[in-house]
C-alpha cells in the first residue's frame, strides 16, 4: 500500500454524481484543494427518473451549469397527472426562489456534466477509484483520509492500494455508503425506503412538454386487484426516447416482497397507447435501486466525516427526489468547509463543520417529517383510491399538493398555499 504523510487536498469528496460533484465544484470554486474520487468511468448510467424539479434547477443555476436546450437539456412545463379517471395538468409555480420550468436530462450525461463542471473549476477528478474504507487518526479517531484502489471498467482490482489525506472528506456515495457503513454509521430502520425501477423507450412524444404522474399503479388488472403505494412516471428526454419508470415507498426500512419489475410489466401492460411503450421500441433493460428518504442515515457531520446525498438519505419521502438535495447538499458542506478551513484552531473548525447539519435539518428537517406521514397514509390502499378519485377534480387543492409533493414553495411569504407548507414544516419535529 502507497501510505503518504502529507495531505492530498483540503478535502476528498468519495462518489462524483450529481451530490459529490456540487460538493466538489463549490469547494473548488472556493479556493480549496479538491479530490473527487469516482469508482466508474464516465460516461456511466445510474437508475434515476432523470426529471429535475424547479428546485434542482435553481441549484444548477448556482452552479452556473448551461442549461440551454441546446445544452442537451429539455424543458418541461409542470406535471400532467393521471389517477382514478382524472387527467390533470399542473404548472410548476411561479415563485422567486425557483424557476416556473423543470428540466430533464439521462443521467449517463447529466453526471459526466457534471462533474466536468467542478473539474473545470478546479477540483481533480480521479475516475475508476474505489475508496475501500477510512482513515483515521490513532489518537482521536478523527477521519484523516480514506484507502482507495484502481480498478477495471468491471470493477476488479487494477493496482496498489493507496491513502489520499485531507482534513475532511465527504461521503458521497450513494445509497450504499460503504465508507458512512464502515464506520458504524447504519442506516435508521424507522425511516421511509423507496424503491424505483426504469427503462427508457423510443417515443413519438420524447418532445413532451410535462413530466406525466400515473398516480394509480395495479398489481394487476387495473379496478380488479391492489392498488399499491407509489406513482409511475414518463419523463421525455427530447431525444426520441422518454426514462419510464415506477417508484413505491414504505414507511419503515423493512424489505418488500412486491416484485417490482413484474408490478412495471403490468403498468407497462396497460400504458397510454399514443406513447407506443411496445418490446420492440425499449432501449435499455428494467433497471431497479433503493431510495433512502428522510435522513435515514446520520449524523451528517462528525469527526472530519461529511455525509451527503443518498448516503445521507437525503430523498425526499413525498415524491422520490433526491438530485436537488443532493446538489443543495454540496453547495452547504461546500460553505461550512471552507469556513471551517479558514478557522486558526481545531475547535473553531470544527463549530464552523457543526453548521452543516443544522442548515441541511433546518432547512428539511420538518419537510421529511411531514413526508415520513403522508408515507404512512398512502401505504393504505383505500386513502389513496380516495385521493385520486376525490382529490384530483379539486384545482385548488391539487396546486397545494404539486407545490407540497414537489417541495416548491416561498419559504417565507408567498400564497395562503406557501404560508401553509411552510408553517407545517416548522412545526413538526425534525427528521
């Protein structure tokens, strides 16, 4: 094993989608020494809806990512959705913290952008590196670096192991979290878990202007067996395919039975036939990953070990999404890094580390806490064939649930709507 002595970079940050990318692009941004450690090569796919909420958006507007459709972006105009005989389409709000559009890229792309982006702001970029674990010091404990070693595109072992030092790391993952697992930070039980599969199809509607909700999925014939927990959705990629897909949520971290790829067959049995989703016109294998939603995994700061993203459980529990918390996410540990960093003495880093975690719960704590009870609710087949049948027809009330399920609202001030989420989610208990 390569052992140096002398740190590498003020900080490494492990995993270099769309969470560790954010954090290196502002870490770098801010004059720091950056080492983004991804164990793939890009370009490389990760199972995802590649539908970005308004709030996503804004981050990347942070960032200063071009997100012109000659990008490779579409743009979409809110959500259509479709449940217990309705059709409804619903426009992203028009609001000051956010954009009034969403964007959608696949994310074998949107990740490579990505993180060419911090790349280019300075952060270095080591692909096809696989952190085995952390190091530590032997006198506090305090995480120091991480071993990492080189592999092949499939994965195996292609070199020496090595140490990389830094004064803080950042774990960025995935739902996997090997380095936050290894030392000792489980995953809470008590937290929501979702589960998504997607394939993409050709299309004739890859142009789509709306990101399409089937808010009804059957375990079988729909009307003549269970109705389960969770949504399906179309997103059009504007490229002639569309990223269709289902996600399902539990309240508890508990393993499901539901064969998922069959509960897709079935969706996919009885899909609109204008989007012509047929066996010959599927592109790429149903594909499935786990969701952590609620913070299901902390705490996000402790001894010189940052967590972020999916590691963190940073998925929202009302809709699935997890990229603009992951980008939010970055940008935070990004502040309280360099101003942690900047501090003369030990303690005062570490005071200035302690404000991520309180900003990230301040800031969502209360939001996941109100989605941990709609989990609960909407596990019960019967609440949600009465939300669909009932709730949709209702206009006012569906422009509080899209604003509510897509985390889209004034923070302070706005609408009855905006006050209204906004009061609930300070005063509920954090996540």
């Amino acid at each position: 094993m390569v052992v140096g002595t002398r740190d590498d970079a003020d900080v490494i940050v492990v995993g270099a989608g769309p969470t560790g990318a954010s954090a290196a692009y502002h870490c770098a941004s801010a004059g720091l020494d950056v080492l983004l450690l991804e164990k793939a090569q890009f370009p490389r796919d990760k199972v995802c809806g590649d539908g970005l909420t308004p709030r996503a958006v804004a981050e990347l507007v942070r960032m200063g990512v071009p997100i012109r459709e000659q990008d490779g972006w579409i743009r979409n105009r809110g959500l259509r959705v479709l449940g217990g005989g309705h059709r409804l389409e619903l426009p992203w709000p028009e609001l000051s913290s956010y954009p009034s559009f969403g964007l959608a890229r696949a994310r074998t792309s949107l990740d490579q952008l990505l993180a060419e982006h911090a790349r280019g702001a300075g952060a270095k970029l080591q692909e096809r590196t696989s952190v085995t674990g952390a190091v530590r010091d032997e006198r506090t404990g305090r995480v120091v670096g991480v071993t990492a070693r080189p592999v092949d595109a499939a994965g195996r072992r292609a070199g020496e192991d090595t140490v990389y030092r830094a004064p803080v790391v950042i774990e960025a993952g995935g739902v996997s979290a090997r380095l936050a697992t290894g030392l000792g930070l489980a995953k809470r039980e008590d937290r929501p878990m979702g589960v998504a599969v997607r394939t993409y199809f050709r299309t004739p509607r890859h142009d789509d202007a709306w990101m399409e909700s089937h808010l009804e999925l059957w375990s079988g014939e729909p009307g003549r067996s269970d109705l389960m927990p969770g949504y399906g959705w179309i997103f059009a990629l504007g490229d002639g395919t569309a990223n269709v897909g289902l996600g399902a949520v539990s309240s508890t971290a508990a393993a499901t039975k539901v064969d998922y790829k069959e509960l897709f067959a079935a969706w996919m049995a009885n899909a609109p036939a204008e989007w012509e989703f047929t066996p010959e016109n599927q592109v790429a294998p149903v594909r499935g990953a786990a969701l952590p939603m609620g913070f299901n995994r902390g705490p996000l700061y402790g001894n010189g070990l940052l967590l972020a993203g999916d590691a963190a459980g940073m998925v929202s529990p009302f809709n699935g999404e997890g990229i603009a918390y992951g980008l939010q996410a970055g940008r935070v540990a990004a502040d309280a890094i360099s101003q942690g960093l900047a501090r003369g003495t030990a303690a005062g880093r570490e005071r200035a580390l302690a404000t991520y975690q309180r900003r990230m719960k301040d800031d969502l704590g209360g939001y996941y806490t109100l989605g941990r009870v709609f989990v609960t609710l909407i596990e019960h087949p019967q609440v949600m064939r009465l939300c669909t049948r009932y709730g949709l027809p209702r206009p006012l009330l569906m422009k509080f649930v899209l604003k509510l399920l897509s985390d889209c609202y004034e923070p302070h001030g706005g609408d009855w709507v905006d006050r209204t989420i906004a009061g609930l989610s300070r005063i509920v208990p954090d996540a």
